[in-house]
C-alpha cells in the first residue's frame, strides 16, 4: 500500500478525474520536417545538456485517458498508436509509439508551467480537464510511456490559468499547477534581447502526441518579428508549446506555436493511401506535401519569451 500522504494525492487525483471526464478535441497549429529529421528519444540521445532540459517538458493529456489506478499510487493512459490515429504509413518513424498528450508544455517555476495560448484558448475547461505528465518518454525501444506512471512524482493538475492570450500578436499560456513538481530543475529563459541570428536551436516536446522527442540541428529563418521567430525546427502538431532553446547554451528562447503542414498522401491520387511525412528541404522550400500550408510562413514560429518574461517573473514571485 502506498504511505498516507501518497494515498491521498492519489485519491485527490482519482476524485478530479471523476468529475472531469469531458469531451474534449485537440486543437493545434500544423508542423513539418526540414532537411534531415531530427527527432531523438530521450534514450538516444547522449548530449548531457539536452537531457536536463527535457525533463523540464510535460505533456498535456485529457483526464479521460485516465484508468487502471493501482494501490502503489500508479496508473495507465489509454494511447492509441501513430500508425492508427494518423493512418501513417509503417514506415514512417516512431509509427508504433504510442501517443497521449494534445499539447506540449514545460516548467519555468516550481509550480508554474508555460505552454501554447492556442492550447487553451481553442478548447473548453481546458484547466481542469487535463493533467500534466511529466516524464512520458521512451526509457528503451520497447517502452511504453503510458503504463504504471507515478501519480505523485508525474501528474499534476492546473490549479488555475494565470494568464493566457491569443491573438495576432501573442500565443502563450502561464498555467499554476497545483503543487510544485518534485525532481525537476525549472528553465532559464531569455528575459532581453532576440535570438543570434546564427544560433542554433534545439525543440523538446510531444509531436504528434509521441512520447518527448529531442530535436536539434535547427537554424534561424526569419528573426525581424516583434514577438516571434521563424525556424527549422522539426516539429509536428503537438509540439505546441514545446519549449525552443539555443543548443549551446541551453537557454529558453520561446515556445512553439505553428509551423507548416505535418503529413500528406503517400499516393497523392488515393484518398485512402497512408500517409508520410511532409519533408521541406534544409531551407524551407521544395516540400513534398505544401497544400494544406500556411504561405505567409517560411518556417516553424516560435514565440519569443521576452515577450511574456515580466508576466513569468510576476507569476513566480506571487
């Protein structure tokens, strides 16, 4: 049996799931691949760097995906493969994984976590829905993240939505979660200044709904913006709100809002064929599936930090 304090939280937990089993769709902006894809699970990934980072990340799951508690203070999600929810072709990566999380977040306090303004914004009770799961990566290639996860040291509830907007000008959310989270170290954020023109950038989040994913080797696009920046940045719908660093140095430069389209037809005369990914070369152009894009974007945006680092501060010394 779990110790008392253990089997409270538990039951706390299970008692919120109960009232909270609501219908909810996943709402986020498309993504894509450029050049060489890039994602890693944390379990191949060797930069020492990059693993601290991504335990920061947490993974936005509706509360409905929920079941099996055990009395060790354990439960399991409901996932469903990337093959079968996306009819992706066998052959393309991480395609067996199994996939929960709507949205990406990470945290930047003890207990205060920034995400995507259109994670919220785009769905009701998007607060008291979802959890947060911290921790849902690949620990091998035979793992699977969905099973016995730890509802005392992993899940975590919104407490309440400090701030959030979205519009054409800002896409971010600053969520207070309802007790600190245990073990991990929050980020260092950019509070002045823009992004190097010649840094190079690393994105951690949930693609697609996959378990964490590590992706490097991405460059500036577009750094004239106000309050964002365009990127290569290997990143897929999911990703929103995934936290976009300088791989160098590590620190936060914004988080992930949008980006161009993710899959298209692997026969593009078949309705019914599998899909595959949709591939931009290192630049941006030449994508082998630009239909379903946005042309007012060269490349993934991101929305910068510095836009919202007072807001953050305020929050953590409230």
């Amino acid at each position: 049996m779990a110790p008392p304090h253990e089997e409270s939280l538990v039951k706390n937990f299970l008692m919120m799931t109960c009232f909270l089993l609501v219908s909810l769709t996943a709402q986020a902006k498309l993504k894509v691949i450029y050049g060489e894809d890039n994602r890693r699970d944390t379990y191949e990934t060797q930069n020492s760097l990059y693993l601290k980072l991504s335990t920061a990340t947490a993974a936005m799951v509706n509360i409905q995906k929920f079941y099996n508690p055990k009395d060790t203070g354990l439960v399991d999600l409901k996932t469903s493969t990337l093959q079968r929810s996306q009819n992706l072709c066998s052959t393309e990566a991480f395609s067996k994984q199994q996939l929960a999380p709507t949205c990406s977040g990470f945290l930047v306090g003890p207990d205060i976590l920034v995400t995507a303004g259109h994670c919220f914004e785009l769905q009701q009770n998007a607060c008291k829905g979802f959890a947060w799961i911290f921790g849902y990566d690949m620990k091998s290639s035979f793992h699977n993240p969905g099973k016995d996860i730890s509802i005392k040291d992993n899940v975590y509830l919104c407490e309440k939505v400090i701030d959030v907007q979205l519009n054409d000008t800002f896409d971010y959310t600053i969520v207070k979660l309802n007790r600190p989270v245990v073990g991990r170290e929050p980020l260092q954020f950019r509070t002045t200044g823009k992004v190097s023109e010649s840094a190079k950038l690393v994105v951690i989040g949930h693609p697609s709904g996959l378990p964490t994913k590590i992706a490097d080797d991405s460059k500036v696009m577009d750094n004239s913006k106000e309050t964002t920046f365009e990127a290569t940045l290997d990143t897929f719908q999911g990703n929103s709100g995934s936290a976009v660093f300088d791989s160098q140095t590590g620190l936060l430069e914004g988080i992930l809002i949008q980006g161009r389209n993710d899959y298209g037809l692997s026969d593009p005369h078949d309705e019914n064929s599998c899909r595959v990914v949709n591939r931009c070369d290192a630049d941006g152009a030449n994508c082998s599936s630009p239909e379903a894009g946005d042309d007012s974007i060269s490349g993934e945006v991101v929305f910068r930090i510095t836009a919202i680092a007072t807001k953050i501060q305020d929050a953590l010394n409230d």
